[in-house]
C-alpha cells in the first residue's frame, strides 16, 4: 500500500497529496501524523488517503518510505479530514492549512512532551501489615507501606503531603523488594479546574422544561438547528446542561461553545460542577502543555464534553450529538486570520455530516439568525420570562447633556453616583460597562486640530494611565500594540495646546476611586487580562465579594451571573452608535441589552443607568426597554429599505501591502477582472447592485497597506460563480500582496 500524504507546509508549490511507500510492519492509516522526507528535508504529514501502488503515478521503485509515525493513533478523525478539506474549498487554501486547525500548534511542531509522574504501588503478595510491623526501624516506610496497602497505585507527590520527603524510603522499600515504583503519564489540567465541587441538577422551570421538550426528539433523533431565544436571566445554561445530560445518556458526546475567554472560568466551573473529569476545555489561554493534554484525553475518550472558544469547534470528539453555541450574535465566533471561518456554519456543516444537533442561543440573536428562524432554516424556541417570574431589571436613561449643561462635568451622571452609593452602602456590587479600554481615547492640538495617530495604524492611540493621576503615562495602539510617550508639544506645529479627549475603563476606575475611596473595584479589559488566569482570578476576586465594583468593556456585558449585582451602570451607550458599519444599531443594542441583563438575577431587583448623548435615540430607546422584537422589526425594516445582509450579501477582496501603489495597482486590476468578468455575464450584473474599489476604511494596520474591492448583490444562486471567482482570485496573490476574500465579513474596516 501507498500512503497518501498531505505534507504540513503552506506552500502552493506543495499544496497536493504525496505518495510514499509504507515500509512493511508499520501500522499507517488514514488520519495518521507521519514523517516522511521532502527533498533534502523531513517533514511532518497527514496520512489523507491508502491506495494500492499500482494505482499512483510513480514507479514503486522511485517511491521513498514513510519514515515513522508521529502518534500511535490517528490524530486525525474522519469527519474532521472531510471536514477540513471541505474548508480548504470554501477558503481556496492549502489544504494543509486547514488541517492545522485540527490540532494544538505545539503537537504539530514537536515542542511538546508527555508529562509523566512516578507513582508506586505495593509488589504483588506482600502483606502490607505485617512488613508495616516489621519496619520498626523506620516509621516512614512503616508508613508509606500503610498508605499502600490498599494495593492501588498512588503518586509520589500525592503521598509527600502525607509523608516528608517520602522518596528515600519509596527507594529504599522497592530495593527490598516490598514496592514497585514506575512511571505513568499524567494530564496537565487546566487552572481552576480540580478544585470543583460536584452539584445536583436544580429542577427546571416551566420555561426550561417547553424548551428542553421541544428539542429532545431532534436531539434523540441526531438532527435539527434550534435557536434558543431568551430574555437575560431566562436560565438557557441550565437548558444546556440538560441538553448535555440527555446526549450523554445517548451514548453521544457534545461541544459548549462560548464567544469570550472571560466567560469560559464560570462555565467550565458549571459543566466540571455537574459532569466531572468528562469536561474538557479549549481555548487560547492554555499552556501548550494544557492545550495539549486537554485534546489528548478528548482524542483518547476520557472526556465527552468540551468547553472552549471558537477553535472547540474543532474538537476530536467521537460520536458527537450535539454542539452548543452560547450568545451565537457575538461576531467572536468570525476568525479573522487566514483560513477565515465563521464557527457557527462550521457547526452546521459539522453536525450536518455527523449526525448531531446544533442549539444556538442568546437573547439578543443576531439579525441574520432570527430572520433565519422566521423562515424556517432554524427551530425557534422562546424562554420569555426569567427565573421564578423576577422582573427584568428598571432601565433609567440619563441624558448627559442635561448634565453638562447643569455644570457636571463627570463622567458619571448625578443619578448613577447616587445609585452606586445606594449599592455600596447596601453591601450589594454593581458593574461599569465602557466599551473603551485606556483613560483616554485620543490625544489631540487645540491650536491645529493635530491627533496622535500610530506611525503602523491609520487610527489614533490610546492615552494609558497607571497608578492614579500621577502615575505614568503612555499612548497605546489597540490594534498593533505599538507603544510611545505622550507628546509635551504638538509633533505639527509646536503648540503646547495638548488635550486629552475621552474616557476609556482606566478613567473610570480613577473616578471611581476618587468618589469611593474605600470601595475596592476590578477592571477587566484587554490590559488586565493579558496573563493566563487573569479571566479566572478577577472574576473570583468580584464573585467572592472581595471586590464591590466590576469595571469593564464588553468581555463584562454577557454571560456572567453574580447573584450580588443589583446596579449596571452603562457609562456611553452611544459610544458604538456611529461607527461606519451598517451592524453598529444592532451591535450597540446587544451590547447595552446584555449588560444590563447582569443586574438583579437573584433574589434582589435591578436597576440599570444608562448614560447617554442621544437619549432620543430609537436603539438606545429599545434596549432600555429590552424589546428585542421591537428592534429586530425596526432594524429588519432598515436593512430592507438599505438593501443590507439577509436581503442582500457584501463581499470584498482586501489587498494588504507594506507598499502603498502596490496594494492600489493589485485592487485596481481585480477591479478590473471583476468588472470584465460581469459585462460578459448579464444575468449576474443583474444581480449585482454595487462594485467599488477603494482603500478600506481604517487603511493602514500594522504597516499594511490595505485596500479592497466591494460587491454588494442580491443573495441568489445566480451570483455563485462570481463570488467564486472572487475566491479564485484571492488564491493568487500578486507579488507582495496578500488577497482575502470575506463573504458579510466580520467588519467592515
């Protein structure tokens, strides 16, 4: 036999299936990680496919073996091959760029070993009693044989917190021939994870129940999509679980996604709390280690229900029935890194080929998926009311150019500093929500109206604070991270008239301290969570009461559940109103909708601030009132008026470039093709509504140049082939360019 090998190098040049012999005696099949040579080089590969050696091109003699495999298994599952080389299609990629999205990168490079601990255990046929007795010279191993005489293996580690320095003795006992020490791998476990009591399933409401009914069948069945549709503080996680627990007692396996590591702690907690060392987690902040022997014992069958990121879509799970995709609106679950994907049609698509249920869920749906539900692609299932009928939380909107007029000058109105003094004076936590990390958002000349932008980036750098008032300072980019001191005088012409503009987390905090200085808060955003645990470790800090305030941007806004929080104040509801994107309406009512679902989730009412500029304001207006299908019919009815996604599909071609006229003269000739390509066939022009060629709106990121190529159409069969097209195109890039073709991307900038 000849195998079959798609090598892992990203190259166009190697992009197709190898034939290599396979040495006799050396069990390869399909989905196996092998190393086998490439020219002067060895390099890992993909067992794709077996054939027989008269069915390939090459002579047998010219043939070179395959040199040894990588795994005793194989690595790769059939339906996540087929899967990955389906994406390979749909990104006009290498395919071997979409295997590696299968596995952990430290398993692909070879950085990584088994851990392995040393354990011991009794020698068979001895009597650990009497040899315990006859140790009288030796407590410690008179002990140690005690601590084993169960007869089961234990970890030297685990019996060094019973016995001091237990090694010499353990040593000592296996010479006389008493124990038998070796090695055993063990599994790195994600932090947080061993410390989790387990707890009983409470009884579902009568909103749970109709839900978990309506998809039992479809689930027992291994099919349907469902969209879960449920106010904030509805319980949709509990539904999970008991979805969860109904695959499992199928004999079935499932996947918990969720859009933000902030949120992973609580629920990997939730599921370990109800279905123990069977949950596994995935997601970015893993250590290699971690990562990788998180994936080995979902591969291996140890664990059967994974938590994690965008990237668990991908897990090695066997028999899977059903995947989970919790606040399904969040644009998170979008990879914006090539191959791009949207992990919500990949859990279609994998579902689809391997029998399993898809359950969406949030409760402010995306305004692609609802219409969706409406005709009829998706189930929809509703959980109107919240937990034990509690009311949803009393929305105050306050208009903050009332307050500057009356002389406030705050970046807290006089209500929610009334508020929060209520709350803290009370005992019970309250939450900040500022969509705007750093202190200020831009620093700016008075005199000539000069911004400080990144010398990388086309937008503007962050003022970042520490330590109070005069700690020190620095301008930041939040899309590069390029880092440099504030200017003393304008860089344009010399003016000393330097303003700091806007507020970010940090400025919060500051005046949070200055009005409460005995109250201790927690900020989270992107700056205070850039080490491993620090999702875990601040969440805990506020969940056992040690902090009374949570300050954060929208890592804070969905998901969470703290029993405590009576008050949300949203600092700028207007903040993402303006933003040039045609999804800015429906994301800002996500965004102030979900945080305000924080606030009385217990037993204890809730009450909401929200802070604005545009208090008129329809969206605003809606979220205050959390009408979700009030807005959903409003912003419906807009996008049909604008011609917007679902009645319409936006597709670019991006060009980036260190070189200016290179990324402009490559836009221009696919423009060019693109345009060509539609005057010879009438019936996609008809279909077409717009094509333009343009720098992208933030044009510069991370000395990139970047421009694109923009269709708008009609989402019919007929324009297919020119968004085919647009996808072989991308495939080739000119010379130093890079070319992405994104279907209703992610952003627009």
């Amino acid at each position: 036999m000849v195998a079959q090998v798609i090598v892992d190098v990203v190259h166009t040049n190697v992009a197709r299936p190898f034939s290599y012999l396979i040495p006799q005696d050396m069990p390869v099949c399909v989905g196996m990680r092998v190393l086998v040579p490439l020219g002067r080089r060895q390099v890992d590969g993909f067992v794709v496919a077996l054939v027989p050696d008269e069915q390939t091109d090459v002579p047998p003699e010219k043939l070179k073996p395959v040199l040894r495999c990588l795994d005793d298994y194989p690595a790769l599952l059939p339906p996540l091959l087929a899967l990955a080389q389906e994406l390979a299609l749909e990104c006009h990629c290498p395919l071997s760029e979409t295997l590696r999205l299968m596995l952990p990168a430290a398993m692909r490079t070879g950085r990584i070993q088994l851990k392995k601990a040393l354990y011991a255990q009794l020698a068979d046929g001895v009597d650990a009693q009497k040899e315990a007795q006859a140790q009288r010279r030796s407590t410690k191993r008179a002990t140690l044989l005690r601590l084993l005489s169960s007869g089961e293996a234990r970890a030297v580690s685990e019996l060094a917190q019973l016995v001091n320095n237990p090694r010499e003795g353990l040593r000592a006992l296996e010479q006389a021939g008493l124990v038998r020490l070796f090695e055993r791998e063990v599994f790195r476990a994600p932090d947080g994870t061993d410390d989790v009591s387990p707890t009983d399933a409470p009884p579902l409401t009568g909103d749970q129940q109709e839900a978990l009914e309506a998809m039992l069948p479809s689930l027992r069945q291994g099919m349907g999509a469902f969209l879960l549709h449920g106010v904030t503080g509805s319980g949709k996680t509990e539904v999970y679980l008991a979805m969860v627990r109904q695959t499992l007692a199928l004999g079935k396996s499932a996947i918990i996604l969720v859009p933000e590591i902030a949120l992973t702690p609580q629920m990997v907690r939730w599921f370990r709390s109800r279905f123990g060392p069977e949950t596994a987690v995935l997601h970015s902040r893993l250590t290699d280690g971690q990562r990788y022997d998180e994936w080995r014992r979902i591969r291996l069958g140890h664990a059967r229900v994974v938590v994690g990121a965008r990237s668990a879509i991908f897990a090695p799970l066997e028999n899977l029935g059903l995947i989970v995709i919790d606040e399904e609106h969040e644009q998170t679950y979008l990879s914006d890194k090539h191959p791009r994907y949207d992990a919500r049609r990949v859990a279609l698509s994998r579902a689809k080929r391997e029998g399993a249920t898809v359950l969406l869920s949030s409760a402010t749906p995306s305004i692609l998926s609802f219409a969706m539900a409406r005709r009829g692609d998706y189930t929809l299932v509703e959980m109107p009311h919240r937990v034990h009928n509690r009311p949803l939380p009393q929305v105050t909107i306050v208009d903050m150019r009332r307050e500057l007029e009356s002389g406030n000058r705050s970046i807290f109105s006089r209500l929610l500093i009334q508020k929060l003094t209520e709350c803290v004076e009370s005992g019970q936590q309250a939450m900040l929500f500022l969509n705007r990390r750093g202190y200020n958002t831009f620093v700016s000349c008075r005199n000539c109206g000069y911004v400080v932008k990144c010398p990388q980036c086309d937008i503007s750098m962050t003022l970042h604070r520490e330590q109070g008032e005069d700690g020190p300072q620095e301008m930041r980019c939040h899309m590069c991270g390029a880092v440099s001191p504030p200017p003393e005088v304008c860089p344009e012409c010399g003016s000393k008239y330097i303003r700091y503009f806007g507020s970010g987390t940090q400025r919060v905090e500051e005046e949070m301290h200055r009005l409460f200085p005995r109250v201790q808060t927690v900020r989270m955003d992107i700056d205070t969570t850039r080490e491993r645990d620090a999702h875990a470790r601040l969440l805990s800090r506020f969940g056992s009461g040690e902090a009374q305030v949570l300050i954060g941007t929208q890592m804070i806004a969905k998901g969470l559940d703290f029993p405590r929080v009576t008050l949300v104040g949203v600092v700028a509801a207007d903040m993402t109103l303006n933003l040039p994107d045609y999804r800015s309406q429906e994301r800002t009512f996500q965004l102030i909708t979900q945080v305000a679902g924080r606030a009385g989730r217990a037993r204890q009412p809730g009450e909401v601030i929200v802070q604005t500029y545009k208090p008129e304001d329809p969206t605003i207006r809606a979220a205050a009132a959390q009408d979700y299908r009030a807005f959903f019919e409003m912003e419906f009815s807009r996008r049909r008026a604008g011609l917007y996604p679902p009645f319409t599909l936006l597709a670019r071609l991006l060009v980036e470039s260190p070189r200016e006229m290179d990324a402009s003269a490559a836009c221009e000739q696919l423009y060019s093709t693109l345009q060509a390509y539609l005057q010879s066939h009438p019936q996609q022009k008809k279909r077409t509504l717009m094509l333009r060629c343009d720098a992208a709106p933030v044009k510069r990121i991370r000395g990139q140049f970047r421009y694109h190529v923009l269709l708008k159409g009609f989402d019919h069969p007929d324009i297919a082939p020119l968004l085919a097209l647009m996808s072989e195109l991308s495939a080739v890039s000119p010379e130093g360019c890079h070319v992405y073709c994104e279907v209703n991307p992610a952003t627009m900038m």
